[in-house]
C-alpha cells in the first residue's frame, strides 16, 4: 500500500465527483444536456478550421439567398455564408461567460460565506445593500456600464462577473447557515478543531455542491444576458458575427428570409437548454432543489 | 414584524437611490457633456451646468433629486425641455398594462398546472409541461418573441407583430397589437411559478400529515383541496413577487423587439442618448416597484398563513 499517491481525502474526493457525474449522465436530462453543451463547446474551438466561408465575406449578388448546395443555410442581407456565422457566432459568448461565471461564482462565493459566518450588524447593513442592488434590473446596470466604458469583452467580463456575483452572495450566505447549523460542524467543533480546519474541510465542500449548481446556472443566465445585449446592439460589434446581432439583423427579412433568424435561433436555443438541463441533472445528483430560485 | 418589513423596505429604496446617484456620479461626464456632445467645452458647458444646477455640491443635488422624487417630481429631461414625471406617466401606464395583462392570463394557468404536474409527477402529463417550462424560461425572451412572430404574424397572419399604437393613445387602442408581447411575458412568468408550485405541492404531498390524511381514508380530492394546497400555494406568492421584478428586466427587451411603448423602451432610449436623469429616473421607479411587489407579496404571506399571522399580531 506504499504506492497510492494520492491521500485518503482526495481520493474520496475523485470518486465522490466521479460518481456525480456517473449520475448526472444516468439521468435522461443529463444526457441531453452533457451532449448539448459539449457540442457547443467542441464546435467553438474547431469552428475556424471547419467553416466553409470567410464570416465577412460579402457578395452582393447572393443577398438573401435560400438555401442551397453551395449555402446550406443560405445567405444573410450582406450576400454572407449564414452557416459560417452560426458556426463562429457562439464563440464570444462562449469566452465571454466562459471567464466572467467562474469569477462571478469565486467572488461572489467568498464574500457570502465570510457574511453568513460574521452575522451581526455588518451582515445585517450589507445585505440592504446587495438587496439594493438585486433590485435594479440587470439590464439597466448592465447597459448604463456598457453605453459608459464602451462594448468590448475587455468590459463585458468584468460587468458580467460583478454583477451576477452579486445574487451568489446571498446563495452562498444562505447555503453558509443552513451548513453551519448542522450536527457534523458541531461534532467537528467539539472534536476540538480550529476554525480553519472545519471551515475549510466541514464547511467548504459542502457549500461548494450548492455554488456548482448555482455557477451553472448564472452560466446559462449569463449568455442570457449577453445574447440579449447583442441584440440590443450593446455586445459584440459588427462584423464579428453573433447569435444575438444575427437574429436581430435578420428578423427584418424574416417574411421573405427566415432561415437567416432560424440558424441562430436553434443554435443559441440549444446551447442555452444543453447548459440549464445539465445544471437540472447536476442539483439532483447533489440533492439541492434548485426549483424555487427564480434569477435575479 | 409588519412595520420592520416596510422599514426595511424604505431603506432599501434609499439606498437604491443613493447607488443610483453614486453610479451616475462616478461615470465620466455628465448630463451636460452628454446632451452638448463635441460641443461641450468652454462657455457652453458653463452655461448648461448653470442652468442645470451641476455647480453645486453632490450631497445638494441628491438632496434636491430625493426630495423632489418623493413629491413625484423627478427633474426635466436632459435637453431640459420636458418634466421626466410627464414623459415617464403613460410610459409606466403601458408597461404596466403589458405586466398586468400577462399575469392575469399566466398566474392563474400557471398554478393549475402546477398543481396537475405535482401531483402527477414523472407521468407524462408532468413531463410535457415540465419539460415545455424549461425551455420557456431559458430561451431569451428575444428568441421566442422572433419566433412567435414569425409563426403567427409572418406566416399565419393572425396577430399583428409589431406594436404601431403611440405611447400616449388609450388602452383600447392597444389591443390586438399587444397580444404577442402578452403571450412572450405570460410564457416565461408561466414556467417560473409552475415549477414552484410544482416542487411545493410535491414537497407537501410527501408531509406527514397528509399520509396520515390518506391512512384515515380521507377522499383524494378533499385532501388535495383542504390539506395540501392551501400549505403548496401560499410560498407561490414570494415567487409570483420574485418573478415579476425579474421580469422588470425581460420586459425591456420584449418591448423593444415588438416596439411597444413603454418604460423598458424609454430606458434604452435614454441609456443610447446618454439622458442621465431619465435613466435615473426609471432606476429609481423600477427599484420601488420592485421593493413594492416583495414588500405586498410579504404581506399577502403574512396575511393567509394563520402562523405568521398571530406571530405578527403579537410581535408588532
């Protein structure tokens, strides 16, 4: 027995996130979900290499064009290949909330968890404040920051990351209490181990099951946010394609045109379901009831 | 209890407004740069921060904006030319409009089913609409507001899909043009509160008290209709509450895909054209109708559970 490597606790560890995930993929939603998102993810990497056309490359006399063997999904106002652009156009998304959710999560987590440990009056005065703060529609933070520092994803993931790490403070203040509370935190206590031990190996691990549920989640709420940005004309800036801006572009042909809304429309549609059936799949595979949370 | 909550309620609002104040403070430029543009250096931008008033101190002008806010006037428009209270009115009545007719058609769907999905949980009549309220709340708003146009007024021609009625016409002018919109804002309210009301009847269904009910062979329906849901539906008002201020944030895109009227298009109008003040100005209503809908939900709750009800009476 000289050879194991690893210590008893992280072997657990592996195989207690092993078998999360053997049961969030032995769920039907899981599945579906897993497959989704890892298509997404998959196309989103190699989509440079594997696009028949150049994304910006316009051709007057192709305007609008159906379908075809030359255009599969035809070809949108500016005569530009539609199934390239569907092909690139999650991409900055992708990246976008692909970094701005981790850093919503962390942040958002930390500082939760040292206010539902605190309590008192500073807890008390600073949870006004995140309330204040929830009370303004997301929209409203979001553009007047943008409109200000300009549409770059330079200013997109920190807007992003600041703003929905907000709502997990109060997740993780409440997942603080309701694990505090518990028996084995007594146990751990009256075992007579500092504060950081059980902070870190008794509290930890189990708030960090509600925050993977919650990270999944602010994920699909936050390309939400940014495909509704885009459509606004407040995202990505033209001509970088994108889901948001090419559905917003296309839906004034739609009566004549509809397959330059279609593409985009599954495209973002299903990446945005692959992302919450997986994020279902994972809160009963942890046994959290993610049903009564609506997003804020 | 009672007046703890409205308290708590009033400071909310405040801080609100001193974040919105703060946020506009701290921004580079001001109404006056914004509204003048390239031309805003020299003796024009003295003159406009004149008559504007941006001379003074910060704290002076959050106390004049605040103190004006709570007698409903909330200061002119950036251009100075129009009070933001009368722009902003048949704005708010029109979003309100919008809000009101989506939640009289969806709360009501959305509690029946519900309760049916509960209480036929993982049989299929659950899963189709589990599974179809799902994708009603993840697909953005603008995604299913395009598709639903182009099914029912590109293709069908049923409904018209874009709303031409102006801001100031009366209700009844707002009508077939506003049933998309309605249809796109009941959907996602819909699939929120149905999910809830779903997961809180099962959880209730599973209670002690209601196997005991069983044990004594007391009628199904008597069960469902007596014990259970008036337990199940009464955590369905905070979310009804929850749902309708996040909605606040939905409503902005919906009314601007389908050009409606209303203070959601107002916003981003005011947030392109740099109008701080009217930005300011809807910041602060949306924050009080939002601390209002929770603070009413909160009492609703209060009120229909005879727990909290005698709790309060004796606290308070």
């Amino acid at each position: 027995m000289t050879k194991i490597a690893t210590t008893p606790a992280e072997n657990t560890r592996l195989q207690r996130s092993l078998g999360v995930l053997r049961d969030v993929m032995a769920r039907p939603s899981g599945t579906i979900g897993l497959t989704l998102v890892a298509c997404h993810l998959i196309l989103a990497i190699i989509s440079p290499w594997i696009v028949p056309y150049d994304y910006k490359a316009m051709d007057s006399l192709l305007m609008l064009k159906g379908p075809s063997g030359a255009h599969w999904l035809g070809t949108d106002h500016l005569g530009r290949d539609v199934l390239t652009r569907v092909l690139l156009g999650g991409r900055e998304a992708l990246l976008v909330t692909g970094i701005a959710t981790p850093i919503a999560v962390i942040w958002g987590g930390l500082l939760g968890i040292f206010f539902g440990l605190v309590g008192g009056r500073l807890d008390e005065v600073f949870m006004r404040v995140v309330d204040a703060f929830l009370s303004l529609p997301w929209i409203l933070k979001m553009l007047v920051l943008i409109v200000t520092f300009g549409t770059g994803i330079e200013v997109l993931i920190p807007t992003l990351a600041f703003f929905y790490g907000i709502p997990v403070i109060r997740i993780a203040r409440a997942a603080t209490h309701d694990v505090v509370a518990r028996d084995f935190i007594s146990a751990a206590r009256a075992r007579g181990h500092g504060r950081i031990t059980v902070i870190s190996r008794e509290l930890l691990p189990n708030v960090l099951d509600t925050l993977m549920v919650e990270g999944a989640m602010r994920w699909s709420w936050m390309l939400l946010a940014f495909s509704s940005l885009s459509f606004l004309g407040f995202g990505v800036s033209p001509p970088k394609p994108d889901w948001g801006l090419m559905i917003a572009d296309a839906r004034g042909f739609m009566s004549f045109a509809p397959w330059g809304v279609l593409g985009p429309v599954i495209a973002l549609s299903s990446l945005i379901i692959g992302i919450n059936l997986t994020a279902d799949a994972l809160a009963k595979a942890l046994g959290i009831d993610r049903a009564q949370k609506a997003p804020v | 209890m009672l007046m703890r909550r409205l308290f708590l309620g009033a400071i909310t609002v405040w801080i609100v407004s001193v974040i919105i104040f703060a946020g506009v403070e701290v921004l580079p430029g001001d109404a006056c740069t914004a509204f003048l543009e390239r031309e805003a250096q020299g003796k024009l931008l003295e003159n406009c921060r004149e008559t504007q008033g941006l001379n003074r101190s910060a704290a002076e002008r959050y106390f004049d904006w605040a103190s004006g806010a709570l007698r409903g006037d909330l200061g002119v428009s950036a251009n100075g030319q129009k009070s933001i209270s009368e722009l902003v009115g048949n704005r708010l009545r029109n979003s309100l409009l919008l809000a009101l007719c989506a939640l009289t058609a969806g709360v009501p769907m959305a509690i029946f089913l519900g309760v049916v999905t509960g209480l036929q949980r993982d049989k299929p009549v659950d899963l189709v609409f589990s599974t179809t309220a799902v994708f009603a709340m993840t697909i953005p708003e603008f995604v299913s507001a395009t598709v639903l146009i182009l099914v029912f007024s590109v293709w069908l021609g049923w409904l018209p899909g874009i709303v031409l009625t102006s801001a100031g016409s009366p209700v009844s002018e707002f009508f077939p043009e506003i049933v998309l919109p309605v249809i796109v804002l009941g959907m996602v309210m819909t699939a929120h509160i149905l999910r809830m009301v779903r997961s809180s009847v099962i959880e209730v269904m599973a209670g002690d008290y209601i196997q005991m009910a069983i044990l004594k062979g007391v009628p199904y329906w008597h069960i469902v209709f007596r014990h259970a849901l008036p337990n199940a539906l009464l955590p369905a008002i905070n979310v009804v509450a929850l749902t309708i201020a996040w909605l606040l944030g939905g409503v902005v895109v919906i009314e601007v895909v389908f050009n409606y009227p209303g203070l959601g298009r107002m916003m981003i109008d005011a947030i392109s054209d740099r109008d701080l003040p009217v930005v300011q100005a809807i910041a602060l209503i949306v924050a009080t109708v939002y601390v209002g809908v929770n603070l009413t939900a909160d009492l609703m709750t209060m009120v229909l559970n005879p727990r909290l009800r005698t709790h309060a009476l004796r606290g308070s």
